[in-house]
C-alpha cells in the first residue's frame, strides 16, 4: 500500500471528526424527539377528552418532520412513493400526502411543456440582453460610491470616447474602456445617443442635484470626469479626435492615422499636465514654433515634449502625481520637486535619473544610492543613502550595494529630497527606465517625465516592457549591468539618457516597434538615411487614413448624426474628412455616412435629436450654455431646461439604448460629470411620441 502524504493523513483526520460529530448530532436529535414524545403522551393521558387513537395521531404529526436515521425512514419513503403512482398527476390540498405538504405541486404534461418553453426564450433574451458596469478606475471616479470629492479620482473624456467607439465597434474598436468600465453584448446596443452640454460642471451638478431629477432617475452610472475644459482644451477635440500617441498599438497605426497628425497635440499633454501640476506658461507657449528647426536644439529632430508622458499615462504607469482622491491619501506623504514649475519646452534641459534600493525590515525597498547627469553625460549629483529602517536584504546583484559601503554614511531620504529640489530647473525633464520605481522610492512627484521603457518598444506590443540592457545593445551596441558586483545607478542614468538622444535624432517612432507597426528589427536599426526614405513613404500611406470618430463609425456602413448651432457645427466640421460621405439634414439618404443638422439654438438641437435618434448608430447632439444663464435668477430655469431635454432624449431611445449626458465643465476651473445608462424596458411615461 502506498504511503499517504501528511496531508491526506489530515484530510483523512478531518474527515473522521466530521462523521463523528455528525453521529453525535443525530443521536442527540433522537434523544430529543423521544423526550418530546414522552412529554406529549404523558399530557395526553392527564387530558379527559383525548383518547388514545388522538394521542397516537399528535405524536405522529410531532415526529413527522424529523425523523431517527432508521430503517422505518425507508419503509415510509416506499408506501409514499407507491401512493403517489397511483394518484393523479395534479393533487389537491385535501388530498395531498402529508409528506409531501411542503412539495411544488407537479405540473400536467401540457403545463410542463409551456413552462419549459417560457423559461427557454427567457433564458434566450437575457443572453440578448447588454449590460454595464464599471470596474475598478470606475468605481473611484464614481459619485454615488465615492460622495466625497475628496475620495474621488476622475477619468478622463478620453475614457468616455474609449466608451462611445466601443459600444458602435466593439473588439473591432481602436480603443478599448476596460480600464474603468465593461460593456457586456455591445453587439446587441441598439444605438448610441450622447448629449454635451459645455459650460455646466460636477459642481453644478452636486449643487443642484434636486433639479435634475431625470439625470439621477434613468442614469444609474455617475462619474467625475477631467474635461479639457479644465486645463484650457476643447471638448470637441477630445470627442471627435481619435488619437494617435506613442502608447497606441500597430493596429491602430495602420487602420486610423498619421503620426503627423499625432504630433500636432503634444502640446495638450502640458495643458493636461497643468491641471495637477502648479505649472506656469513659459515664455515661449506657442508650439507651432518649435516645428522649425532653427528653434530645435542643433541635436534634435523634433521637440523633446512630444515624448513626454501624458498624465493618463502617467497614472496607468503608476507615476505618482497628485490627484486628488485615493491616489491623494496614497501619495499623503510624497512631496514635488519644485514648488512651482515652468511650461516645459523644446528647449528644456533632461536630466536622467536613477537609483538603487535594499530591502528594510518594512518589507518595502528604500533608496540606498542615487545618480543624476545631464545631457553631456556630466555626473551632478551621485550619493549614497542611509535608509530610515534597518536593511535585511542588500539586493546586491541587483543593487550593487554592500554593507561595507553603507558604513558612515548619513545622507538621509530627506536630505536628497531637498538637493534634488535646489538641482532640478522647473522646467527640467526627467529621462528613465521605468521611473515610476525611482519616484516612489524618492517619494516625489515630477510633471515631465522620458520613460525609455515607453518610448523604446521592440516586442511589437505597448504592454510588454523591454530591458534597459537589452535597448542599450540593439539601439547603442553597447554592454552595460554586465558586472557580478550589481548595477551601477550612474551607468544607468547615462544609458537612457543616450537611448533619448537617439531618439531625438532621428523620428519619433524610431525604436518604436509599436508606432512601426511590428517591423523588424532590422528596420528599426537601419542607417538614418535609408530610414529617411522608409520613414516618408511610411507616413504617405498613412495619410489615407483618418482620425475622425466618425471616420470609425462610417466603416462599417453605419452613420451618425451631429446636431448643434453653427458655431459648433463649424468646430465639429473640422474632424470630416473628405472619405466620410456628408450630407444635410434635409438631403439625407441611405448612401450618406454622417448627418450634419444645423439648429438656430439648444432646444432646437435637442428636439430635433430626439426625432432622428433611433435612425442612426450614433447620434452626437452638442449644445452650449451661456454664462448669462448661470446667473443666479436665471440658473433654475436653465437646470430644469437641460433636465427635460434628457427626460425627451431618453424617451426617444430604443430598448437597450446607450445614453451619455456629459457636462463640459467649467473654463479652467471645475472637472466635468458623465452620466451613463443602458435603456433595460419602455414604460408608461415614457412611451415613444412620433
């Protein structure tokens, strides 16, 4: 016989004291019902009107629902079951066996049938059915969880675009919102109706929650949302735009656009930026100006922002920054490198960065050492540290830290924090690998990040991170971390700064296998002027593409609808390329791909998207409010307006409509608020007028 493992022999232990315990119970349950038997006999006989057949039957009904775990069990289970084939299908409560009192009465054959069948086509149109509900990101934006502001953290209008394209495209989409949200059967959407209103906020919103009784009525799903209105940008952009970044992947590369047109928006990333960040406008803020050469450093080939990481990306990174919510109680202690910090520009001094770190009896990884150079690959600041805690893992063939060259030192975490804060310009870029570990080992925080990690990509896809070492030998043909005593934070410093510097010296999908569209690495090594060539046929056949929204809903022979005044329309007009059949309002056929409809105001627009809601797969209706109708005698008419143009607009959806209400926010001040739902049943009030 084999011999059993300890831990069968436990399970085999476990099991026994089961079983002996389920016998004492049962035992006891046996003495119980005997004692009641006991005691209702011995009250039958003190009674003069009870007789013993009465008795006997008392004692039966007492006993009947928990019975000893004896053979009679099985004696009385036969008679029933014997008794229960001679009997009708259907009983009666008059005829019912006692025993089965608590049983579902049995069906008839023609009932079974039919109830079988209404379960069928109900499991069918659940399946049918699509649902919504946020995740994670989600739920830390959202208002109904997170009622305090401050335990809020915002998505952004790009999550929401991320929404809307997935709901019309699916898997099929560019982008996908599975970072805050999750749309189970987005085949099975109906259409999409958005409705935009600029110039209300979250706050208004919060303020006034009682007159928008429809909003919190029928959109279940309320979240915060950071809008470009809060850092200067446009609405319309960020909706109608679909970009194109360094973090897109091939596919999108090839299907959606041009890196020129990319490239146009770098300096948005510094707008977003300023919206966490005390940043202050440069003296130079035009970007247009630094795509002239004469206005480039003499090394670079395009300006050193358009590498910077956007704040979204920023956090799906895991770089502090400080905003506000759990991600502020979480970076409670962390402090800014400056105070106050500069528009960064072409021109902009980088610095890289790097650290080593030990294992502490905290069981986290404090600063042990840091290193610091500057474009000429000069060395300005290179210190070892002390940790606050005692170390219990020097990590040295990782760190190259020993215990002998820790002895002495005194330079404390603090005291690098405020060399770091004197030595770093406010408008310095800070150049790394995966930097987002060095930041939270320093526990600073910094707007202007390189992350080689990001910009350098050889596996083809964005998630999937190459080594430092491994980019330093296929882009610069250099050894580095080659050393059996560790790492050296100086050389690896020096080692993303070169990798950046190539960089600029060449495009910005240089070395980026994803902006490329997976080529080889033969291709990405290729001599700068054969790549020139490449790079310039490469962009010629992107152009062929286009980075409308409405580019992606008209691929698959769906239209969209665009309604809003003319200024809006104008704004609108200028993401219509020429590859999107466009047609009026009035001169709409079934060969147009996208509706433009002019109103003369808001009402109007609203009104006339509700008509022509469900003809469409998209339906954009974009109105604005006028600051004069903020006013205080003016603000609750306009609310009670804005809650019935939703109230009309959600009675003209079709079942299993997607609905979005975005409130623009506020010009460079408050965020702005989403308000989401699936369309589950039409009922009485609101029917659909024609």
């Amino acid at each position: 016989m084999q011999n059993l493992t300890a831990k069968q022999l436990q399970r085999i232990e476990k099991k026994k004291k089961k079983m002996a315990a389920l016998l004492e119970i049962t035992k006891l349950n046996d003495k119980d019902r005997e004692a009641k038997i006991l005691a209702l006999k011995k009250a039958s006989a003190e009674a003069d009107h009870s007789d013993t057949d009465s008795s006997e039957i008392s004692i039966e009904e007492s006993s009947k629902r928990k019975r000893p775990c004896n053979e009679d069990l099985k004696e009385t289970y036969s008679e029933i079951s014997i008794k229960t084939e001679n009997a009708d299908d259907t009983y009666t409560s008059t005829e019912e066996p006692d025993s089965l009192v608590n049983k579902k009465p049995r069906l008839s054959g023609d009932e079974y049938l039919k109830l079988k069948q209404e379960l069928r086509e109900r499991k069918k149109r659940l399946k049918t059915i699509p649902r919504f509900h946020l995740k994670a990101a989600g739920k830390s934006a959202s208002l109904s969880i997170n009622v305090k502001s401050e335990d809020r953290i915002p998505i952004f209008l790009s999550d929401v675009q991320h929404l809307l394209l997935y709901s019309l495209h699916g898997h099929h989409s560019p982008y996908m919102p599975t970072r805050w949200c999750q749309l189970e059967k987005y085949n099975r959407v109906t259409h999409t109706v958005a409705l935009v209103v600029e110039g209300l906020s979250l706050y208004h919103f919060i303020a006034y929650e009682s007159m928008f009784s429809h909003i919190t009525s029928k959109l279940e799903h309320r979240v915060e949302v950071v809008t470009p209105t809060a850092y200067g940008g446009s609405v319309i952009e960020d909706l109608a735009a679909v970009p194109i970044t360094g973090i897109q992947s091939d596919k999108l590369i090839k299907q959606y656009g041009s890196l020129e047109t990319a490239l146009q928006n770098a300096g948005d990333v510094i707008k977003i930026l300023r919206a966490v960040f005390p940043i202050h406008p440069s003296i130079l803020t035009n970007t247009e100006n630094f795509s002239n050469k004469s206005e480039l450093p003499y090394t670079d080939k395009f300006s050193r922002t358009q590498l910077l990481l956007s704040l979204c990306q920023m956090v799906e990174e895991n770089y502090p920054v400080p905003l506000k919510g759990e991600l502020a109680k979480r970076y409670e202690n962390y402090i800014m490198t400056k105070d106050v910090y500069i528009e960064a520009t072409a021109k902009s001094p980088m610095l890289g960065l790097d650290c080593e770190m030990c294992r502490t009896t905290t069981g986290e990884l404090e600063l042990t050492r840091i290193s610091l150079v500057d474009e000429s690959m000069n060395v300005i600041y290179d210190s070892l540290v002390k940790p606050d805690n005692p170390i219990t893992d020097y990590l040295t063939r990782f760190s190259g830290i020993t215990k002998e060259m820790l002895e002495g030192v005194t330079t404390s975490l603090s005291d690098v924090q405020q060399t770091l804060r004197k030595l770093i310009p406010a408008d310095a870029i800070l150049i790394g690998q995966s930097l987002n570990s060095d930041l939270h080992t320093l526990k600073m925080m910094h707007p202007y990040i390189i992350d080689t990690s990001v910009i350098f990509n050889i596996t083809g896809d964005r998630y999937r991170k190459t080594k430092l070492q491994t980019l330093v030998r296929e882009f610069l043909g250099e050894k580095i971390q080659e050393s059996k005593s560790g790492h050296c934070s100086t050389e690896d410093s020096m080692a993303s700064m070169k990798l950046v510097q190539l960089k600029l010296a060449n495009s910005v999908d240089y070395g980026d296998a994803v902006l490329l569209g997976r080529c080889d690495m033969e291709i990405l090594k290729m001599e700068v002027g054969k790549r020139k060539t490449d790079y310039r046929s490469l962009k010629s056949e992107l152009r062929k593409y286009a980075t409308s929204i409405f580019k992606h809903v008209a691929k698959d022979q769906k239209t969209a609808a665009i309604v809003g005044n003319e200024k809006v329309m104008n704004e609108y007009s200028k993401y219509l390329t020429s590859s999107i059949n466009i047609m009026d309002d009035e001169n709409f056929d079934k060969d147009d791909h996208v509706r433009l409809v002019v109103t003369d105001n808001d009402k109007q627009a609203v009104n006339r998207a509700a008509q022509i809601a469900m003809e469409h797969a998209f339906t954009l209706c974009h109105v604005r409010i006028e600051e004069n109708k903020l006013e205080n005698e003016k603000i609750e008419k306009t609310f009670r307006a804005i809650n019935k143009w939703v109230h009309k607009l959600w009675q003209h959806v079709a079942l299993n409509g997607l609905v979005c209400v975005i409130f623009g926010g506020e010009n460079n001040a408050a965020n702005g608020a989403c308000f989401l739902n699936l369309k589950r049943e039409i009922s009485e009030d609101c029917a659909i007028h024609v």
